[in-house]
C-alpha cells in the first residue's frame, strides 16, 4: 500500500497548494473529475464569460434611450459555447498534464478516480483499473460540493439541467424553468434572457436572492419580474413531462398553477461532498449541513488532516477557497507557525443584472446582533456617472458606527457593483473609517467610484 506525506483530495483550489517547496516530498493528488474543479470548469469562470456575452447581447435594445439605434441580429449560442470551453478546456487539461508529466511534479502521484476514507488516514481511490488504497500522514481535504436537486416527485425522472451541465447544451430553448432564486437562478436568468430565452422562475420565498440586504433583494425582486416571469412564494408539488419539455406543477398564493419550458435548470444551492468522501471513517467531524469542521487555522480534529473551501466553508465563493488554500499551505510548510484565515470580511457579487455586491453585515444581521449602526445610499442617479449610463435603479447602501465610523457593510446593486465594492472592502479589512476614506483621498471625478464617495458622505456620523 503506497504511503504518501501528503495526500490532496480535489484539484479545485486543493491543486494550488503545490509548488516548489513541496518538492522533496512525497505527494498524491486525487481528482474524480475535470481537472481544475467547479470555478474553472462549471462555475465562476465560464459563467462569468457567458454574463459578459450576455451584457454585449443586451447592449443593442439598451441603446435606444440613449439614441443610438442598433439591433440584436442573432446570438450563435454554439459559437459563443466553443469559444468559452475552447479556452477553458485546454486550461484544464494542461493542467493535468502538468501535474502528470511535468519534471516540476516528479514527486506528485496523481490518482484519477473517486476516493473515499476506509479507515484512520486510509483513502481508497476508484481508478479506471480497479482500487487503490494509500495512506499519508497529511491529507487535504479540498473535495468541494455538488448541487443539491430538492426531493420532487417526479424530478428524477423529467430531465433537468444542473449548473454542471447547463452551460453545454446544443440548442437555446425557447423557454426555460429555472427552480431556486439565489446566485445561480439570479446569473442564468440574465444569460439566458439576454440570449433570447423566455425564463420563469420559481422561488419558495417571498423574494429573490433574499440572503442579500433586503433593499437590494427588494429591488432585484423587482427589476426581475420587469424582464422574467418570476413566480414567488411557491411550493413545487410535482415535475412532469410535456410535448416539448418539462412542467412544474406549484401550489402558490392563487392556488394550484403550472409552469414550462423545454429546459428545467434545478439552481436549489450545494452540499458539501464529505459525505461521499466518507471523512467520518477517517474520524473527520461534519457540521449538521455537511461541512467538515475546521479550526481557524483549516485544521480538522484529526491530527494532519486539513479542510478548505467548499468542503468546510458556508461562503461557498472561489476567493475563500483560494485565502484557504494559502493558509494550508503555509501551515503544511510550517507547522509549528500556523497561521489562521481571515474570514472577518469576505465579499461577494452576483453576476446578473444589474449587478450586485455586498460584504459585512445587512440591516437584517446588524440589527439581530443589536450592533448600533446608521445607514446611508446613494443613487447612480445622483452621480454624474450615472447620468451618463442614464442609469434608473442603481443605488449604494452603506451601514457604519455612528460614533467611530467604521464601515460594517456595504451593499452595491448596478453597474459594476463588484468593482465598486472593493475600496469598502479594503477600507473595512485596514480598519479606514469612512470620513477619513471620503475626505483623505481624490475621487476621480467624473468616476463611478463617487458613488462611493457620496455614500460615504452621506452618512449620519456623529460629529
Ligand atoms: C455556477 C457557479 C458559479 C460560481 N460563480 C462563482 C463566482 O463568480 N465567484 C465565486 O467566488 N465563486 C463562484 N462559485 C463558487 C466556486 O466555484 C466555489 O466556491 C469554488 O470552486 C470551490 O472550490 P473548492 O476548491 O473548494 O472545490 P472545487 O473547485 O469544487 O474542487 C473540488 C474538486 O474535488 C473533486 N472531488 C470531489 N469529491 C471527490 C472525491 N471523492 N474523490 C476525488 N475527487 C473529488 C471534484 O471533482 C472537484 O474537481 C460558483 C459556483 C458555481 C456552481
Ligand atoms: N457569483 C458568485 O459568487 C456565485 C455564482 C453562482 C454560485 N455561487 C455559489 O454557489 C452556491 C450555490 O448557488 P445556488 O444559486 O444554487 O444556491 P443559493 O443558496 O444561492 O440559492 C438557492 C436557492 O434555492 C432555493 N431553494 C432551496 N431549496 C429549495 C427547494 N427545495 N425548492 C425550491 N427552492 C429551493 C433557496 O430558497 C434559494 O433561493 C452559492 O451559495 C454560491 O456560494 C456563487
């Protein structure tokens, strides 16, 4: 049985840990998949390349108020397809060759197949030939997570799309379902509106993306049912087969009614894959929504087995996988330095439209702690920017500590909100308080960042 000093289990951001200071040791990998993992291959990359595409396709019909008249002729979903996964696939490839091949990895074992823990330290991978067992002294456990598909009757057996397999169809449908309203329903509305696609979207609650600031959720709620059939506070009774497609049978505030459309894309969120990693064998404790448990310092309760990302992280976001992966890795080359993560302000943004970003608290959470805070917003139509993009439903909403100034969120829906949030993201890690950061630097003027500026400005702060 091949004994290893370190195993890693998913090329996600598990694979980033590698480098030179490995060298001298004695390494396996395991990839049950694509190698890359979600962001590369089904999620942050390709999806935001499909939202670019789907910002040009909008462009045309948002001209004419502007007075520029041009038309939308046609999108060639295969071409704009081939040319994401033209550029992803190779990337994803090379880097299993990489690891395969290269003198670089002399060291490192790759293992192509599912592994699962069979005992203390003890992993069995599922190769193409049959199993392996190894064993290390160190694992990494950077297996990520799957989407979650609710236990509807009929579901199994309609055929429905994932975010996994939806960016790969052959055709555009005429109309499509999608059941879920957070992050992934939010991105796939707009790429697939813009492309032409009849959307509706079915949500169990009383708004979309409602872990967001409620203003924010409140305003995308309706900004979406402006452009989507957006059928809210529904239960989904049962799935069926039609002619040409699916159809969801709901039971809602009207009563019973039924939705469809030839694609049914199931966006109900992610579950951690510590269950089919089988972490408990290895003594590895879970949380009770399947998270392993970690410390700050990314260490499970088993002496030499760390967790990152989506395995052991609620964030579930690309740019917390990777701070991770730099903390495992310090701690790997250096455990008696460890070092922990930095969760105290960890950003996000969905890529719909408009766009939105946040970090730190909400209203909702700031008021549930009993934190004192005031709260001020800003229009993109009050910038001038924002005249210039004519731009109607765009707004700031900071909160901060009256008395100190401190910035505790901050919530961005419109244009390039993830852009925009980062300076409050910086200002918010080094502790800048939001006087200082208004009066202490130039805005460009006549720049989309005074939109920050002014919400800065806004706030009620004690004098
Ligand atoms: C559609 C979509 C869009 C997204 N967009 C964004 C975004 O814009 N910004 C952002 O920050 N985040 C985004 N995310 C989230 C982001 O992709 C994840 O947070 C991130 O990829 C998690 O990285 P990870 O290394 O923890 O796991 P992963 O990248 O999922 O890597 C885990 C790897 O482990 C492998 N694996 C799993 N189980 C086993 C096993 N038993 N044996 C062997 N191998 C195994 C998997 O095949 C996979 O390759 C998006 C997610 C999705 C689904
Ligand atoms: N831009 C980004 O950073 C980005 C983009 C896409 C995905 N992601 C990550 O991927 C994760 C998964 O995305 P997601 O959109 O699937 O999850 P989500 O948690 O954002 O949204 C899930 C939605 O499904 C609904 N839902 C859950 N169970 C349901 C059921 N049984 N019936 C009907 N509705 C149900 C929820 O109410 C919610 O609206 C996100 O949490 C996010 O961290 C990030």
């Amino acid at each position: 049985m091949p004994h290893y000093d370190l195993v890693i289990v998913g090329t996600g951001s598990g694979n980033s840990i590698l480098d030179p200071r490995f060298a001298d040791r004695k390494v396996a990998i395991v990839e049950q998949g694509t190698f890359g993992g979600t962001c590369l291959n089904v999620g942050c990359i390709p999806t935001k390349m499909f939202v670019h595409t789907a910002d040009l396709a909008m462009a045309p019909s948002a001209g004419r108020r502007f007075g520029v008249d041009a038309e939308l002729r046609g999108v060639r979903w295969r071409d704009v397809r081939d040319r994401i996964f033209g550029r992803i696939d190779p990337i994803a490839e090379g880097g299993r060759e990489y690891r395969r091949e290269h003198e670089d990895n002399a060291g490192v074992t790759v293992y192509e197949g599912a592994a699962r823990f069979t005992g203390h330290k003890e992993l069995t991978v599922e190769l193409a030939g049959g199993p392996e067992t190894v064993t290390a002294d160190r694992f990494v456990l950077a297996a990520g997570g799957r989407p979650v598909v609710p236990d509807v009757p009929g579901l199994a057996d309609v055929g429905y799309h994932t975010s996994d397999t939806i960016m790969r169809i052959d055709e555009l449908p005429r109309r499509a379902v999608i059941l879920g309203g957070g992050f992934i329903a939010a991105e796939f509305a707009h790429v697939l509106g813009a492309f032409g696609v009849d959307v509706t979207i079915v949500a169990r609650s009383d708004a979309l993306l409602r872990a967001e600031d409620d203003d924010i959720s409140e305003r995308f709620t309706r900004l979406a049912t402006e452009r989507f059939d957006v059928r809210l506070n529904r239960r989904t009774v049962r799935a069926r087969r039609t002619g040409d497609g699916v159809a969801l049978d709901l039971e809602g505030p009207g009563g019973p009614e039924a939705v469809e459309g030839e694609l049914l894309l199931v966006a109900t969120g992610r579950t951690p894959n510590s269950d089919l990693l089988e972490v408990a064998v290895t003594g590895v404790a879970t949380d009770d929504s399947g998270h392993v448990v970690v410390d700050a310092c990314q260490r499970t309760g088993v002496d030499g087995i760390y967790a990152l990302g989506d395995i052991s992280s609620r964030h579930e976001l690309k740019h917390v996988a990777n701070h991770e992966a730099r903390v495992v890795q310090h701690n790997l080359l250096h455990p008696d330095d460890p070092i922990e993560a930095d969760h105290r302000f960890v950003p996000h943004a969905v890529f719909t439209s408009p766009q939105i970003a946040a970090v730190g608290l909400t209203e909702r959470d700031a008021a549930a702690r009993g934190v004192r805070y005031v709260t001020a917003t800003q229009d993109y139509a009050g910038i001038a920017y924002g005249w210039a993009m004519e731009d109607t439903s765009g707004f700031a909403k900071l909160l901060a500590d009256p008395d100190t100034g401190q910035l505790l969120g901050a919530h961005i829906i419109g244009p390039q909100a993830p852009t925009l949030i980062q300076p409050l993201v910086q200002a918010m890690s080094f502790g800048l308080d939001a006087r200082s950061m208004a009066r202490g630097q130039y805005w460009i003027h006549p720049a989309m960042p005074e939109l920050v500026e002014n919400a800065l400005l806004n706030l009620p702060l004690a004098a």
